[in-house]
C-alpha cells in the first residue's frame, strides 16, 4: 500500500445515520412502495440508488441510504446532518427521516451522552409530531400554487381549499398528507416529507389531480 498506518491522521469528525423505510411510530414497521419523488441533499454524501419512481420492496433489509456528513468539529458535523435531512426529499414512502433528525436534535446527543438507552429513554421526545411555520408555509404555497392553475385551466379554484381540510384532521403532516396520496392513486404506501424540500409542482398536480377526481 502507498499509505503506511503512520501517516494516517485524523482529521475532523463524520457523523453517519442510516435512512429506512420504516415507520418510527409504529414500532419502525417496515413499509414498502413507489417513491414518487427522491432528490438527495447537497454538500453531504449520500449513499444510495434511489430515483423518482424507485420501487421499494418489502423483501429485503429497510435501509434505503446512507446520510453522511462531515466536519471540523462534532458539532459541526451534526449541524451538516441535520441540514442535509432537512433537504432530503423522500415522498412517497413512509421513511425514519423525521425521526433521525429529532435524534439529532436532541440535547443530550448534542452534548455526546447518547447510549445504546438513547431511544428507549427518550421515545416520547423522539417520535412527538414536529409543527413548524415553515411547514405551514410550504403547504400554503403549495395550495396557491394549485389554485393559480386551477383558475388558469378553468378548473374550480375553491377545490384545493375543500381537499385541504384534512390538514386540520390529523396530528401527523406525514400522515395528513400520506392518506391524501392514497385517495390520489398515485402511489400504494405513501408518505410525504416531514422535512426538507418538498416539490410544490408535484404536490399540486396530486391536489389538481385529487379535486378532479372529486368532481368527476
């Protein structure tokens, strides 16, 4: 080898966590289906083989990727993640995604005492529904954005209003969004993101798509 194990050094810190298609809440019950939408973060590794309209199948292990980052510092490193799952998009299978990140949110894995108790101590904390303002905005938009074109086909505009009912409904976004995409017949499994970015032109169409079959 041209490296000898002398002239090895550290350098930074790398931090790795392990995306499933699992469902935290229900005991990380693996779940399977079509991924209608998959766009990986930049400025972290992501390890995976994953594309819009992958098939996840329920004959094999869970996991579906690799998030990897790095940094000078731990704590750097854990900023990068945390960053780089926001940005994730994972829709249209339910995913540990959201879990993943309150793990690394958590204080006492930020102060580096996490252990292997980490999950079972803390479960309540980990798997409590994360409400954000930016959520909610992105759902806004993303219901103007349907009713624009909605107005601009001659399509009814009130119907994106009617179909977003069920945001009031349930406790979970995933789930929220995940039984609209049922209805849709889009995907058989569904799950939006709980966190990153979530493409406004594709839930619009499964909105516009939704209101139309309504009114069929």
């Amino acid at each position: 080898m041209p490296v000898k194990q002398q002239d090895i050094r550290f350098a930074g810190h790398a931090i790795e966590v392990r995306l499933c298609s699992e469902d935290a809440a229900q005991d990380f019950m693996p779940q399977s289906g079509r991924m209608a939408r998959w766009q990986a973060p930049d400025g972290i590794r992501v390890e995976h083989a994953l594309q819009s309209g992958s098939e996840i199948p329920p004959f094999y292990d869970s996991m579906i990727a690799k998030v990897i980052s790095h940094g000078a510092t731990r704590e750097e490193a854990r900023g990068r993640l945390i960053v780089g799952l926001e940005q994730l998009t994972a829709f249209g299978v339910t995913t540990n995604q959201a879990f993943l990140m309150s793990c690394l949110r958590h204080p006492g894995f930020a102060r580096g005492e996490a252990t292997t108790a980490f999950i079972g101590a803390h479960r309540d904390e980990l798997l409590a529904p994360r409400r954000t303002r930016r959520s909610a905005r992105r759902w806004q938009a993303c219901c103007s954005t349907s009713q624009i074109r909605a107005r601009r086909h001659g399509g009814a505009a009130g119907a994106c209003r009617q179909r977003f009912r069920f945001l009031r409904k349930s406790r979970s976004p995933a789930r929220r969004a995940n039984s609209k995409l049922r209805e849709s017949g889009m995907v058989g499994t569904p799950s939006p993101p709980t966190a990153g970015r979530t493409s406004s032109k594709l839930i619009s169409s499964i909105l516009t798509r939704s209101a139309s079959v309504t009114t069929a």
